[in-house]
C-alpha cells in the first residue's frame, strides 16, 4: 500500500508583533552582510567596499524578495515568517475614528472663522 503525498504550499503564518516586522525588515542586510564577510575575507576588499555589499545589496534583496512573495508566498521563508505582520484592527480604527473627530473640528473652526470675516465685511477666499 503506497500513499502518494501531494505537495502542500505553506501558509502564511499570522506576524502580529513588532518583532517579527523588524525581522522581515532585517533578513536580507544579514544575507547581504554574511556575502560581505565572506568578501572581506576571501577576497580582501576594503571596509568601504563591505558596506557597499551590505547596504546596496540588502536593499535590492528587500525590495526583490518583498516583492516575489506577493506571487510567491514560501518567498517569505528568506525574510524569516512566512506571512506579512497582521496588526490589530483596533488600533486601525481607534486612528480612523481619532483623525475623523480631528477633520470634524477643523471644519467647525474653518466654518467659525468664515461667519467671523463674514460679519466685519470680509470675503473669504474661495
């Protein structure tokens, strides 16, 4: 009796903390920093050159593997979590809510004011 295994893509796992964001964020300056090392050593370049490796290379390996995960989401195991971070939605709608009663006083100010210039004679401007 033979059991034929079927691939299985993994699922993003839910990152709901910082930490996990700042690793994803990281990954790809420790690879790029790891092949600068190994420049450093094997080939002898200059300090200068190894931050070069790193920075340059760490960037192009963060917008590139940033950006294969949307097709390809086992892409996210070289950035540490599979999965972008998930923040609560609270915190979401507590700012939403916070920048609407911000906009509704701002508003009622800007209405003030237009009734005040209105009074002493004064167009507003348009």
């Amino acid at each position: 009796m033979t059991v034929a295994a079927t691939p299985v893509p993994p699922v993003p796992q839910p990152s709901s903390n910082a930490f996990k964001a700042i690793v994803r964020s990281l990954m790809p300056f420790v690879y790029s920093g790891a092949a600068a090392i190994i420049a450093r050593f094997g080939y002898h370049v200059a300090n200068t050159t190894v931050i070069q490796i790193v920075t340059i290379a760490g960037g192009v390996l963060t917008i590139v593997l940033h950006a294969l995960e949307t097709q390809f989401p086992w892409i996210g195991v070289f950035l540490g979590y599979i999965g972008a971070p998930v923040y609560a939605p609270s915190a979401k709608v507590t700012l939403a809510a916070s920048q609407k009663q911000q906009i509704a006083t701002l508003e009622q100010q800007l209405a003030t004011l237009a009734t005040l210039l209105q009074t002493h004679g004064i167009t507003p401007p348009a």
